[in-house]
C-alpha cells in the first residue's frame, strides 16, 4: 500500500508537532514535581518550627506555673510569718 507523499509529509509534521508537545508535557511535569518537592520540603520546614514554638510555648507555660506556685507558697509563709510577728 503507497500514500501520496503530501499525506506522508503531513503524517510526519503531525508527528513532530505531536513530539514537540510531549516533549514540552514532559519539562511541565518535571517543572510541577520539582515546585511540589520545594513545597512540601517548605511544609516540613514550617511544621519543624511550629512544632518548636509549641514546645517552648509549653515549657514556659511550666515554668510560669511552677513560679506561680512558688509565689503562692512564699505568700503563704509570709502570712504565716507576720501572724507569728503579731503574737510576739
């Protein structure tokens, strides 16, 4: 079976045009993972610093309460300590 060399010749630019295309597809969908491994390398990087803000948030929600108590049992004392003065 023979074609007629204008459709083989349009056969053969369709087919070009057609690798071109998937050429570019190919570079698009590189591009698309590339930018999705940034972003969820960025995601990571901010869950990191969240998660360290959380941490130190609740460590110095510690630390206020155990001053707290301590304030509360040196406020305690010194009551106990000015009834005393008060007696002598």
């Amino acid at each position: 079976m023979t074609i007629p060399i204008e459709e083989a010749n349009a056969l053969k630019a369709q087919f070009e045009e057609l690798k071109r295309k998937n050429e570019e597809l190919q570079l698009k969908h590189f591009e698309a993972l590339g930018e999705m491994a940034r972003k969820k390398k960025d995601y990571q990087e901010q869950e990191e610093l969240v998660q360290g803000s959380q941490k130190k948030l609740k460590e110095s929600e510690e630390k206020r309460m155990h001053i707290g108590d301590g304030l509360k049992s040196a406020k305690k004392n010194l009551k106990a300590k000015n009834k005393e003065i008060e007696r002598i």
